[in-house]
C-alpha cells in the first residue's frame, strides 16, 4: 500500500505552513449593520488530538469525519505525538482565520463580499486542509459566513443609504438656513458667527455624494456670498455715514468754539443747546476719531460755562452782598421815620431812603420782593400822614377830594395806554399810584363827611 503523502511536506518529511486564505484590506468602514450577522463562535480547540484523527505505523496521517477516515498527509520529523500535535496547531491557525472573519462580520469592519469570497476559498480548500480537529464545525462556520455574507452587505447598503438621507436631510437643512440669512439678516455679527458655525458642522457631516453634495455647497456658498456682499454694503455704507457725520461735527465744533469767548450769557447758552441737539442728530463718526470730536466740542462748552458761572458766581456775591446792605438800611430808616410826630424830617429821611435804596443796587431773585414791600410800606406810612395832614389843614377839602378823584382818574387813563403798548410794568405802577389817588378821595370825601 502506498503511503498518501502531504503535499506540502518538505525533503525532510516536515509539512510546510499551507497559506492562509483570507480577506484583503476593505475599503473604510461604514455603518455597522445589525440584521443577519452571524454569531460570534467562541474559539475551536483543537482538543484532543486523537478525537479527530491518528498517524499510523507508516506515518500516514488520517482525519477522522462523518463519513469515516480520509488520508490528509504524512508525519516523518518525529514522534506520533509530535505529528498530532502539529496538525493540531494548524487546524488552530484555520479555526483562527475563521474567527477573524466572523468578527469582521459581525462588526461590519470590512467587505461582506470579500469575506464571503474568503469564506469560500477556505471551503474550497477544507477538503484537503492538513489538519486535525472539529473540521466539520469549520464548515458549518464558513458556510454560515458564506449565506450570511449578502445579507449583511444589503443590511450595511440600507445603513449607508440611511446615514446618506441623514447627512443630506441636515445639509438641505444647513443650507436653508444659511439661506435665510444670506437674504434677509441684518444681525451682523450673530449672523457671520452662525454661518461660521453651519460651515464647521458642514464639514463634519459624511457619507453625501459627491454629486449631491456639490450642488448642496453651491446653495451654502451662494447664501453665504450674499451675506457677506450686503453686510459690506452696510458698513460702507455706514463709512460713508460716519465720514459725513464727522464733517457735520467739525462743522459745529467750529461754531461752538466761535462762540466760547460770547459774553452774551443768555442767547449763547441757547445757542449751544442747539449746537448740541445737532451733534446729536448728527449721528456717530468712525470709532477712532468720534471721541476726539467730542472732546473738542465740549471743550468749547466748558470755556463759556465756566466763564459763565464764574460771572455768575460774583454776581449772586455781589446781589446778597445788596441785599444785606438794603436789610440794614431799612431796619435804620424805619426807626428814624415817624411821620405822625414830625412829617416833614420824615419826608427828608425817606429821601434819603430811597436815593440809598436805588444806588445799592440789585438783590437776589427771591429776595426782591420781600425788601420792595417793606420799603412801600415806609413810603405809604408817610403818605398816609400827608392824607391826613391834608385833610386837617385844607379849607376846600372837597375840592381836593374831585382833585385826588382827577388825579386818580388820569392815572388809570394813563395805565390802560401803557397796556395798550405793551408796558405792562409801567401799567402796573401807574394802576397802584391811581388806587392810591382814589383812596385819597375817598378819604377826602369821607372826611368831608365826617365833619
């Protein structure tokens, strides 16, 4: 009987390492499929070599099959043990390729149809494989490999085709948006900074078709374009704005600082709140020189108001200084005058009185009136005295009465003509020396009756 050989066996009687079929490098991996994936089989050991097979006395080597024994090769480099062993390890190394596809797989890290076409491969050589162990679950493996294979390379094409629509359904989206705004936004920098944003989830979203993916950017590009040409369009437009507004301001500035050395108190005032509500409605100049503007304009203002209330200032110095000098004279005077005992040095003093009063000058605002109401009354007091003087010491009392009536009468002719000219403080005095005159007839006319 002729002793079956291994085919790979060298010189020596050693078997050489049979190649090992398997799956080339794939493409990148894409979404991992869930349906149809075989399970992942725990490693085959090759357990006991004498299980699966034995060497004979001549060295052949049998495996033991369903079907009965069939010759895999021969062992001539050593003991029997030896020669198990060493089949043992290489049915190792073929149940390992096997597990290296089925975890590919199940992953859905590379090929279906290339681990299929492995799968096949190594069902193709099983028949003739040099080794010892389960060779039956082997096959049982690979073929599963084999018949699982389409399904999961269909499952993996729906998956692509998902995260396609996905990534193309967000794009759309992206695109819109940034549409919306290239047409109709006008918040700037929100604006470019969401668009900046859009660009870099843009560019983080995979799996679109070149084709599809091209026309979806031109919408992206073209929204963005548009953005960017309205929003230079504003700001050149705003440049133009503030050049004009700084000429506008150098313009008010030079009327304002025409005007700080006006000693026209009252109308220069006005006149720079004017200036000032057209700085206002001049609008901002560029950054760089608008604050400049500013501080030039007011530097203007600050010339007049601090002259201003510098004269202002000695002014209300020198009206309370008057004031208090009038308070003092009018507490001597109204001791001095006693018209009831001597009119006639009482009419002296209230001269005297009055040419003082008039060369002091000035008071305060809300002093006037109170100091002009006293020396009224001083100056009534020794009137009243004169009215009964008069009264006392004239023969013709009624007369005097029709003349003080005249007189009155001719006062208020003269009141009612200075209103008509819009002299309503002359008309005001001439009104209080005619009630004066008509109190003084009326006196008259009473003392007349009284006699």
């Amino acid at each position: 009987m002729t002793k079956p050989t291994d085919p790979t066996a060298n010189d020596l009687g050693a078997p050489r390492p049979a190649p090992r079929p398997g799956p080339r490098p794939g493409p990148k991996p894409g979404p991992r499929p869930s349906p149809a994936v075989p399970p992942t089989h725990a490693p085959v050991p090759h357990g006991d070599p004498h299980e699966f097979g034995r060497i004979d006395g001549d060295g052949v080597v049998w495996l033991k099959t369903p079907d009965g024994e069939r010759s895999i090769g021969s062992w001539q480099a050593g003991s029997i043990e030896d020669g198990l062993a060493h089949f043992a390890r290489r049915f190792d190394d073929l149940a390992t390729e096997v597990e290296i596809l089925e975890e590919r797989l199940a992953a859905g890290s590379g090929d279906p149809r290339k681990a299929q076409q492995s799968a096949k491969h190594l069902l193709d050589e099983l028949p003739t494989a040099t080794v010892l162990g389960d060779v039956a679950a082997i096959e049982r493996r690979l073929t599963a490999i084999v018949t699982s294979a389409d399904d999961v390379a269909s499952a993996q094409r729906i998956a692509r085709d998902e995260a396609r629509a996905t990534a193309i359904a967000r794009k759309e989206e992206l695109a819109a948006e940034a549409e919306q705004i290239g047409a109709d936004s006008t918040q700037w920098k929100a604006a470019g900074d969401r668009l900046r944003t859009i660009l870099d989830e843009w560019k983080g979203i995979k799996g679109v078709d070149r084709k599809t993916d091209d026309q979806l950017w031109k919408r992206y590009a073209k929204a963005r374009d548009a953005f960017n040409r309205r929003r230079g369009a504003h700001f050149a437009e705003l440049d133009r704005e503030r050049v004009g507004a700084k000429m506008r301001k150098e313009e008010i500035i030079t009327r304002a600082e025409e005007l700080s050395s006006s000693t026209d108190w009252g109308p220069t005032a006005a006149k720079f709140r004017d200036l000032l509500t057209e700085w206002k409605a001049a609008g901002r100049a560029p950054r760089d020189t608008d604050d400049a503007l500013w501080q030039r304009f007011k530097a203007a203002q600050d010339v007049f108001f601090a002259a201003r209330n510098s004269v202002v200032t000695e002014r209300d110095n020198e009206f309370a200084a008057n004031a208090s000098a009038k308070l003092a004279l009018l507490g001597e005077t109204e001791k001095l005058i006693d018209p009831d005992t001597d009119l006639d040095s009482a009419r002296r003093e209230f001269r005297v009185f009055r040419d003082k009063w008039d060369e002091i000058g000035k008071v305060p605002r809300e002093q006037m009136h109170s100091l002009e109401n006293r020396a009224r009354a001083l100056e009534k007091k020794i009137r009243d005295a004169e009215d009964a003087q008069w009264q006392r010491t004239d023969p013709e009392a009624e007369a005097r009465a029709a003349q003080f009536a005249d007189r009155a009468a001719q006062f208020e002719e003269q009141a009612a003509k200075a209103a008509e000219r819009g002299k309503d403080r002359d008309a005001a005095k001439l009104r209080e020396q005619a009630a004066q005159w008509r109190e003084w007839a009326d006196a008259a006319r009473s003392a007349i009756s009284d006699r």
